[in-house]
C-alpha cells in the first residue's frame, strides 16, 4: 500500500504545501511513513478495531484521527450487517474510541459512523436520519457518502449519474 501511494504522496506535499493531506488506511506501517512524509491527518477505517497502533501514532504526530465504525473486511463486511440496535451499536463503538484517544492523549478524534461499510441501504438510510444521536459525544462528525452504492442502488442508476442524489443527502 505505502509504495502505490508514496510517490504520488511525496510530490504533492512537495508541490502544494499548503494544502492538507490524509491517509486512508488500516496499516500502521503506512500511516507512520506518511505521517513522516508530511501528512497531516490519519483516516482509519478500522477505527482501531485490531490495535491501538494507529492512536499512538496520532499522539506522536499530534495529527487528528479520524476512527471509521466497520465490520469484517472488504470481501466480508457486507454479510455482517446484523444489529441488535445499529445506532447503539456505533454509539458504543464509538464511546471505545473515545476512551482508546483520552488513554493515549489524543485531543483531535474524528468520528466517522462509516456510511457503506458493513451496513444495509436501509440501514445507511436510518444512520444518515440518525446523526444527530452521535452530536452528544462532543467530537466532530466525518460523513463520506458521496456516490455511494445505497445512493445509486436507492435511485436505480449508476456511480456517475448519483451526483443528484448525493447532493440531496448532502
């Protein structure tokens, strides 16, 4: 993963250095060698769930990080998708990580409820209805939804042809 995007990565922290960049991974590996490129946030979408390596690293680098809810892994997130309650269930996910960033020091945690990941379309539809449940956390909110399936599927087209949709959500 660090070697398709490290130098793509490097050149444009070199030639836009005012701008903000994040890395969206998993690997530990991969987001300390970005952060040491020059990367300014870590967006993880296994929010920690497997180690707390990557809160770590966010308290070394003094970097926000950005903990997305998920199940499983690609090949498997979409057969785990049963809930008892799906809002508690990521309030409580999300209540861990909280605990995980205030046990390493972390102040700038970014909660990601992980629209598409591990979730049906009514499921993503009654999260989005939802939102507001998470503000009692106090941290910000990251919501990605642009073109995602539970859009295009919802309104019969494809990715390209979700923009209406996305924006509407938005």
């Amino acid at each position: 993963e660090w070697e398709r995007v490290r130098e793509a990565l490097t050149f444009l922290i070199q030639h836009y250095p005012s701008a903000f960049f994040s890395i969206d991974t998993y690997r530990p590996f991969v987001a300390e060698q970005a952060l040491i490129s020059g990367v300014h946030m870590i967006n993880d979408v296994s929010g920690g769930r497997d180690s707390d390596d990557m809160y770590r690293l966010a308290t070394q680098f003094k970097v926000p990080y950005a903990a997305m809810h998920s199940r499983g892994d690609a090949q498997t997130m979409q057969s785990m998708t049963k809930y008892d309650d799906i809002i508690a269930d990521i309030y409580d996910f999300f209540q861990l990580c909280i605990s995980k960033a205030k046990k390493y020091g972390l102040n700038d945690l970014v909660l990601d409820p992980g629209f598409g990941f591990a979730k049906t379309i009514n499921q993503n539809f009654y999260l989005l209805k939802n939102l507001s449940v998470f503000t009692t956390l106090n941290k910000p909110l990251l919501v990605g939804i642009s073109r995602k399936s539970f859009i295009y599927k919802t309104l019969n087209v494809n990715t390209l042809e979700s923009m209406n949709g996305t924006t509407a959500l938005h």
